[in-house]
C-alpha cells in the first residue's frame, strides 16, 4: 500500500498543506516544532481514526476552528481510492471514498493499514496496561474492521453497567437491579468475548514475529516473550480444566501462553459470564465492573525477566521496536498480495538508536512498499532511506531536498 498525496485541512498546525509522496522511502526534515510529527500522525490518523499522542480528538483541530479534514490518495496495487477523514470534536466524525456521499467515519477502516512507531511506544513498556490492550484492539481492527463497532459496543455497554453498579450502592440491590445486570453481563460476555478471542489471535500471531525481530534488531540471544493476563484466568473455580493465571498445562516450555488461547469463542463467553457473576458481590462493593478486557494487561519479558523495570534503554527500545515491526509482519501476513503490505512510519526514531540498529532497522524497514520517516536531524538516518527526502522549514514551507543538499 502506498500513498501518493495527502491533503489536511486545519489538522494540527496547518491550515492548508498538500504532500506528494513516492514508493519507497520518504524522509521528512527539520527541526523539531515544525510539524513532521503532525503529518505522521495524520496518516496513522487516516488509517486506525486514532492519533498515538492524543486520546481525544479536539486537539488534532487547528486552534480556532471546528473541523479538521484529511484527504489522501490510496493506492493498493492497480487499484485507487480517495479517502477524506472529517474531525468533528463532539459531534460524530464522518468519512468520504471516492467523492461519495459521507458515511460512517468507521467505514475507512482497513482500506489503509498502517504501521506507526513513535517514541511514545516506550510508554508502551512503561505505563500502566490501557497502551498495551489499545496495541493489540487496534491490530485487530486494522484486519478486522467489523470489531470496531464490536469495540466501540464492548465500551458502551460497559459505560452503562458501571453506572448501574453505581447507583446501586447509593440507592441499594433490589430485584431489578439484578434483572437489569442480567442483560448487561449478557451484553457485555458477548461484546467482551469478540474482543478477547481477537486479542488472543493477535497475540499467537504476533508472538514469533516480535521474538524474530527483536533478535534482528538487537542481535541478542534472549528472547522476547509476550503473555496476556487475563481477568478471566483470575481465581478460576477449581474444578476448571485451567489453572489461573497459568500456560497450556503440560507446556511448560511456553509460559508465555495463556490457557485461554485455546478456548472457542463462545466458551470464552460462556467464562466471562460465569466471572461476572462469581465477582457480583465485589463489584457491588466497589461500584466497578471488574471482569472483561478492559482489565487485562499484557507482559512484555525477556526469557523471564521482565522488560519494565529490569531492562536497559537499548534493550526497551528494541523491544517496543520488535513489537511494531512483528504488527507489520503479522499485517503482510494475512494479506500477502502484491501491492498490499502496509504503510510503515517511523517517526523521531533515529536519533534513539545506535549506529548498528539504525543500520539494522532501515535494512528490515526497506522492505516496505512506502515508508514514511521523520528526522530532525539529516545524519540520523542511514543515507540508504535519503533518496526522497522533503525538508519541512513550517507548516507553510515544505520542499523538495536536492541530491547535493544530502548528508
């Protein structure tokens, strides 16, 4: 997949800006301030209809103005698309393909795919598990963009049955407030099911690519071991063919394998049913729903050591790096058509990276049909990726790089 020119309106810092993107390499530079970041994050945006420094959509929108719009030409193989993003703060976002009437801003998902890396991926490693479960949703929705309503549904009913459990314990537990959380533990188990089967399939697919590059990048014999813990393999009932919080029993070679992989997706309802009501009591008490994918975590470790924590700078950031790129593999993966590999973006990374993983990274990123790289710095990126380069002096000024102008 590649793009061929991308148009934002009111995004960010522009009020008006139009690139022409090439196959291959593009290597946006400047100083830091002067938007490249913007326009990475746009085409990330365009793809996923999320930014990966913002949760909300309000400050993507110029300051002043009440929509934001991103328009990019989409080539996959022989074949093109218009796609047009509106940003609407507060109100819906829609969407435009080809010209045509607005729809669903839902409805571009999957025509682009995307893979973005940022510094901010560290917090991937770093912070607390809501990064971690948004990694593998939006994985998951890239290549199966029905599960974004799922997703969205999942959130909804969530909303509502918290603020059920709430009222609750201001107002006490009566019989129809038990009915009433009969539907919603329905709801959500169903909801709730799609998502996690989705995760765990994410998982199992992106377990050894992330294993293999992580030993690319860094040349280390560790290896990178990925594990979903789940709420649902929480106190198990002893009678369960599963131990909590424990692999595939008899496997253990591979402790970084949830037991819940195995299971169906309808048993995976069946289990978090039975957890919502074995948990009534307690959620009672704290006014909270404390079973779902909204509380699972995922634990990123080396052999056995955990990343967070015991591992070096180089080490985490070949780590959040192997789990981007083994998202692009599993991406090529599952469309490997001429023409359909996904768009990579590598924005502020260089300048992290000694000079064997930047070498290493830019050999392994070469194989991307288009690849979007932004650099404040020229001699940060290996001279191989500099044969389209774009300096970026404003957000009014955007020019080509000559050949003698190049590090």
């Amino acid at each position: 997949m590649r793009l061929s020119q991308l148009t934002l309106t009111d995004f960010r810092s522009y009020a008006h800006a139009q690139l022409q993107l090439q196959p291959g390499p593009n290597v946006l530079l400047g100083f830091n301030g002067v938007g490249k970041t913007n326009i990475a994050e746009a085409i990330g945006y365009l793809s996923t209809l999320s930014s990966h420094r913002v949760s909300q959509d309000g400050p993507l929108v110029r300051h002043g103005e009440k929509q934001a719009i991103i328009r990019a030409d989409a080539h996959r193989g022989s074949r093109q698309a218009l796609l047009e993003v509106e940003i609407n703060p507060g109100r819906s976002n829609r969407a435009r393909i080809n010209r045509g009437n607005p729809v669903r801003a839902t409805d571009v998902l999957g025509i682009l795919r995307t893979v973005l890396f940022a510094p901010e991926d560290l917090e991937l490693i770093k912070s607390g598990p809501t990064l971690r479960r948004r990694l593998f949703d939006d994985l998951a929705v890239q290549l199966r963009p029905a599960l974004g309503r799922v997703r969205l549904d999942y959130e909804k009913v969530l909303k509502q049955r918290n603020a059920l459990l709430k009222s609750i314990r201001h107002e006490g537990f009566t019989s129809t407030h038990e009915a009433t959380l009969a539907v919603w533990d329905h709801q959500l188990s169903e909801a709730g099911s799609q998502l996690l089967k989705a995760r765990l399939e994410m998982l199992t697919a992106l377990r050894p690519h992330v294993a293999t590059a992580y030993e690319q990048l860094s040349g280390s014999v560790r290896t990178a071991r990925v594990q979903y813990m789940s709420s649902l393999e929480e106190d198990l009932p002893q009678d369960s063919p599963f131990e909590a919080g424990a692999g595939v029993p008899g496997d253990a070679s591979r402790p970084d394998v949830s037991a819940l992989e195995s299971l169906t997706r309808h048993e995976l309802a069946g289990l978090m049913l039975q957890r919502l009501q074995s948990s009534r009591r307690a959620e009672r008490d704290r006014a909270m729903t404390l079973v779902g994918p909204h509380r699972d975590d995922v634990n990123f470790s080396l052999d056995q050591v955990p990343v967070k924590g015991f591992a070096s700078h180089g080490e985490t950031w070949s780590f959040a790096l192997a789990l981007r790129l083994g998202a692009y593999r599993v991406m090529v993966d599952d469309d490997p058509e001429e023409g359909a590999r996904p768009v990579l973006i590598l924005d502020d990374v260089f300048a992290e990276l000694d000079a064997r993983r930047r070498r290493r990274l830019a050999e392994l990123a070469a194989e991307a049909e288009q690849l979007i790289v932004t650099a404040a710095v020229d001699d940060d990126v290996p001279e191989a990726l500099l044969g389209n380069a774009l300096r970026v002096e404003s957000v009014d000024q955007i020019s080509q790089v000559s050949a003698h102008e190049q590090p």
